[in-house]
C-alpha cells in the first residue's frame, strides 16, 4: 500500500493488495477497501452523518461502516459516508458526494460535484454528469445516463406542513433510461425503460417506456429512434 502525508485511518480498516492513499485522507473505523483502489488528496471515506436539529430525518443511529469494492477511483475530496457500499471499478470523480446507505452498483461512474443523498440505490455502468443532484430515496436501474445540472426532488410540500413527513418520495429511471442538462424531475416521477428527457426540461408526470419528452412541463416529443435502444447497442 502507497500512503500519502497526514493520513488517518481507524480501527479495523481493512484494504487489499496495491491501495494508493493520497494526502489527508481520512478513513473512518471498519472500511473496507478492495485491492487496487486509488484514493485521492482529502477524500473522507465512512464518515457518519450528522443531523440538525430541525431536520426531516429521522432519529440518527451508528451506520455500519462503508464498503469499497476493488478497482475503484475515489476523487479528490470526495466523501463517501458511512452504510454506502460501491461496488467494483466505479469511478467517483472529485468533490463527489455519497451520502449513508447509499450503493452504487459496478462500473459506475459518478462525476464532478455529484450528490448521491441517502437511501438511493444505483445500479452498474451508470453515468452521473458534473453536479447534477440525485434526490433521497431514489433509484436508478443500469446503464442510467443523468447529464450535467440534473436536480431530482422527492418533496412535493416544499418543507412546509407535517404531512409531507408521510410523503418522501424519490424518483425511479428505469433500465436505459437518460435525463438531458439542467432538467427537473419531480418527486416520485419514473422515468420508464430506454425513456428520455429532453434537456431542460420539467417532468411532472410519469415518462413511458422508449418515449421522449420535452418542455415544461414535459410532453411526448416522439418514440426513441430505434438505433438508440439499449438494446440496439453493441
């Protein structure tokens, strides 16, 4: 293992073979990390969360720490907190953040100025574009493509009366499914199988399977060409 300056590691880390740590990374009690892992300048890895007192969330407990799968890329000062497991080969570029019980599936990438908020599940050769925002309690199926300045929502009551505490929903994108730069997707909104959402857009209801929309609020522009089916790929 290759260690930078000013590392700290807790308790019962475990890594495997050809690990390279970068300067002021801080690796929080009972991480693991696979083998050939690249760690860059000031990334935190298992790092609990914090709550603030008038938060929506619910009651803190001690997460079980996080999971790195061999292969992967972690970016300089990106923070992974703690109950997130990334599976094998993901990239997660710099200044990314992953927030608790989150899992990225294998191959994955998440770029520049991601945030992944807690709860989400997303799955492999996934491609998650500079600072686009995936809300709490998402998920994205494989081969998801979400472009730059993409924010996903999950509160329809905009923090105002406690009735939205019943009401937190995330969005879903199917299997294929793409969402262009600087598009809103509202709360519980899926976004079906090879669907795609036009950039700039507002998706306030449902996206069908192999359909585009585009607007705002979004509407059916055509059928997905044929040659751009997932399963049409080679």
């Amino acid at each position: 293992m290759q260690l930078g300056q000013n590392v700290v590691i807790g308790t019962d880390v475990t890594f495997g073979d050809n690990v390279i740590i970068g300067h002021n990374v801080v690796i929080y009690d009972g991480v693991s990390i696979g083998e050939n892992c690249v760690i860059q300048d000031n990334a935190v890895i298992g790092k609990q969360p914090l709550r603030a007192k008038n938060s929506a969330l619910p009651e803190l407990k001690t997460l079980p720490p996080a999971k790195i799968g061999s292969g992967v890329t972690i970016g300089t000062s990106s923070i992974i907190y703690a109950g997130a497991v990334i599976e094998n080969d993901c990239f997660i570029a710099d200044l990314a953040t992953i927030r608790e019980r989150v899992a990225i599936g294998h191959q994955t990438i998440v770029g520049r100025g991601v945030a992944v908020e807690n709860d989400c599940v997303i799955g492999k050769k996934c491609k998650l574009e500079t600072n686009c925002y995936i809300t709490a309690y998402s998920e994205l199926e494989d081969f998801v493509f979400v472009a730059p300045g993409v924010v996903t929502t999950n509160d329809n009551f905009m923090a105002r009366s406690k009735e939205r505490f019943d009401h937190f929903k995330g969005i879903t994108v199917k299997q294929g499914g793409r969402i262009g730069a600087n598009a809103t997707i509202l709360p519980g909104k899926v976004i079906g199988e090879d669907g795609a959402v036009a950039a700039g857009s507002v998706v306030t209801k449902d996206v069908l399977k192999e359909e585009i929309v585009a607007g705002c609020p979004a509407k059916k522009l055509r059928e997905v060409p044929q040659n751009q089916l997932l399963r049409n790929q080679e």
